[in-house]
C-alpha cells in the first residue's frame, strides 16, 4: 500500500459533497469577465492606427520617402540647429566666431600634419619640427579662444544684462564652434568674415 495514497472513502465524499443554492454557478457566455466595481477606461485615439485604409507603399517608394524626410530634417538642422543652439545669446556667440578668422580652423589640418610628421620612420629633424609645429598650433588655439571667451563676455554683458546663461557654457560653446571647419558648422554662418558683430 503506497504512503502517501489517500483513502477511497475520502475520494468518494468529496465527490458527493452537495452544492448548495447560493455556490451553484450562474449560466453566463462562453466569453464572460465579472465586471470590477468600475466602467473600463476608453483607449486614448493619439497614436493610434488610422482607421481608414492606407494605400501601400513599394519598398522603393517607401525607401524614396525616408531619404527625402532624413534630408528634410538635415537641411533645417543645417539652417536652423538644435535645441542646443536657440536663444539670443547663442546667436551672438556665433556671430562674433562666425565675423573673424580663428586658428581653430587650421587647427585638425596641422594635427593631420603633426600626426605625419611624428612617424618614426621620419628623420629626427621632421619629428622635431612637427613636435614644434604642435606646441604653437595649441599655444595659437588656447590664445584665440581667450580673446573670443573676452569678446563674448563684453558683448553679451553689454546687450543682455540679465541673461540666465551661463557664460561657461557660451565660452564652450564658441570654442567648439571656432574649430569646426566654417562650411560644416550648423547652423550656417549668418555673418561674412569681417562683418561688425
């Protein structure tokens, strides 16, 4: 006789325990859920699927559509910019690097030279001269962004008196801006070189 087996009598009363009026289930549908207290809330429609039918594109139409909305949005990036670049002070900030020539534009072109030049393979004399030709490349940049951190810093005290910008960041800001290669800077130039600011 097995342990753990219960007893055939105990099988058979559960079996013929009654059901009493009160615990006899209710006929419902195959699909009923009882209700919880409450009305289910309604789906919002934003973001839903249109109910309308949708004409398909071929994949060719569709690739076409996604090239044209990626340019789209890189033409207004390239005129407009990003949240990074809104507000009156950021335009000034690029309008004072965008007036002049900086030497941060020379700056990834004397690197590509220095990074040559630094070869062992190069004589000693070649390796010096690049060596030199970096210590005056970031000696030119530290005393450029200097002079435009102190030009924004006048300009912006002067226009904008009770600005909440940072002027840490504005410097920075500029920096970045004065070593980017003036055809690739977003947003464009508004200014020419030696236009007032």
């Amino acid at each position: 006789m097995p342990l753990f087996r219960r007893k055939a009598t105990d099988l058979l009363d559960e079996v013929t325990t009654p059901v009493t009026p009160e615990e006899e289930p209710a006929a419902h549908p195959r699909g009923y859920t009882p209700a919880k207290g409450r009305e289910t809330p309604k789906r919002p429609s934003i973001g839903r699927r249109p109910t309308t039918a949708v004409t398909s594109l071929s994949k060719e139409e569709r690739r076409a559509e996604r090239r044209r909305l990626r340019a789209e949005s890189a033409a207004e990036f390239r005129r407009e910019g990003g949240p990074r670049d809104r507000g009156p002070e950021r335009l000034l900030a690029r309008n004072v690097v965008d007036s002049r020539r900086t030497v941060g534009t020379w700056f990834f072109g004397g690197a590509l030279i220095v990074l040559l030049g630094s070869n062992q393979a190069m004589p000693p004399e070649v390796r010096l001269g690049s060596n030199i030709l970096w210590v005056v490349l970031a000696f030119a940049l530290i005393i450029d962004s200097i002079l435009i951190s102190r030009k924004i810093k006048k300009l912006v005290r002067e226009r904008f008196p009770n600005t909440g910008q940072r002027m840490g960041s504005l410097y920075l800001y500029a920096i970045m801006r004065s070593i980017t290669f003036r055809r690739m800077r977003a947003p464009v130039p508004r200014v020419a070189i030696g236009d007032p600011v």
